[in-house]
C-alpha cells in the first residue's frame, strides 16, 4: 500500500491524511517526553524516570491504536518498505509527489525507527531502575535526609536478583546510545516534513496539529 504513483504536482483539492485525537496525543506525547528528558531533567532522577513511564504508556498506546484504530492510524496503512521510500525520496529531489492513505514510505520508515529507539530506551530505563516514580521519589528523600538504608537493599535486591555491575554498565550505554539515536531521528523526522512540505507546497505540520489535511493554496 505504500507503492503509489507519482505525480509532478499535487491534484488541487486532494486533502492530506486526517490524523485522530489519540494518534496526535500519542505523537505529541511522546515527543514531549522525549524532549523533557533529554533537555530539562537529570538522568536517573524521579522526574526522569516518571517520564520514562509516562512514555511507555504513550507507546503501548500507539502500538495498540495501530492494530485496532482507524485507517490512517493502522500499522497496515503503512508497512515498512526501503525501496518504496527510496522511490519517494528520489521523486522528491525531481519536484515529484506521491500521495498516500497514511505515512508516505518515508515517514513510515522513520516512524518505526523512532518507536524501536523509545522500547530500547524504555527497556534498558526499567533494567537499570525498575522503580516506579513514588518509589524513586522516597528513595531520593530518604538519600538527601542522610538515609541510605532504602539505596542499601534496593542494591542488596539487586544482587539476589542477578544484576551485576557489568550488565548496569551495559544497559547504561544502550540507554544512552539509543537516547543520542533517537534524537539524531528526530531532527532528520523534522527535516523531512519542512523539505516535504516545500516541495508539495502544503503545511505537512497542520494535519498533526489540528487534525485538518489542509489543501493545496
């Protein structure tokens, strides 16, 4: 479904795809947490780590309003095909556009991309700091009133539990490699949609926003 024929300018009137409420939320969501953690909060922290879970519930969302939401919201609207989003893109650098009931092949790629960079951060945040967000919060408290039995067992848990030092150290770097990935993603997702949106003369930003596929001025 992603192969579509192209076309040097978009048909006047053709409206862009109609993105659902719970869909923006999600992407939005999910970007305000991903910005949140990476620019305002310290790693490791309480506000960090109830980030963390608040982001996998944005995409255990996602992913379950890709099995059974509306068309444009559904993984198989936009199934993952590299040749298909080479074609895309090498139309784009002719002034040519295709038109897609979803993602564009492009966008679908970068989606899943995006998403794989969240569960390996998500995993590898709950591998290094199971905690919930309260329990994070007391162990914090107890630490700054000079406390450190509660950071004593959760260490001795830990241990009984088979999490050595070497695996924390590699879950840490995953985590941090996949925060720096998921970034780099992001910027290359943006500028997409500006070089997109300058070549089909539309605001590809508008639909995600107001959840109106703005035509062609």
């Amino acid at each position: 479904m992603t192969d579509r024929s192209f076309s040097s300018l978009p048909p006047t009137g053709q409206a862009l795809p109609r993105w659902d409420p719970l869909l923006r939320l999600a992407h939005w969501g999910l970007a305000a947490v991903v910005l949140a953690n990476q620019v305002f909060t310290k790693a490791g922290g309480s506000l960090h780590v109830a980030l963390g879970w608040a982001g996998m519930a944005l995409l255990i969302l996602r992913l379950i309003w890709g099995l059974v939401g509306p068309r444009e919201a559904r993984f198989a609207s936009f199934p993952p095909n590299p040749l298909a989003a080479l074609r895309q893109m090498a139309g784009l650098m002719r002034g040519r556009v295709g038109h897609y009931p979803s993602h564009n092949p492009a966008g679908a790629l970068m989606a899943y991309a995006l998403w794989a960079c969240l569960a390996v951060i998500i995993l590898t945040g709950l591998a290094m700091n199971s905690a919930s967000p309260m329990v994070q919060a007391e162990l914090e408290a107890a630490v700054a009133a000079g406390d450190w039995s509660m950071v004593g067992t959760a260490e001795e848990e830990d241990d009984e539990a088979g999490f050595a030092l070497v695996n924390g150290e590699v879950f840490e770097e995953l985590h941090e490699v996949a925060a720096n990935l998921i970034v780099f993603l992001a910027f290359l997702h943006v500028a997409g949609v500006l070089v997109e949106s300058r070549v089909m003369g539309r605001n590809l930003l508008r639909p995600m926003l107001l959840a109106r596929g703005g035509r062609k001025s």
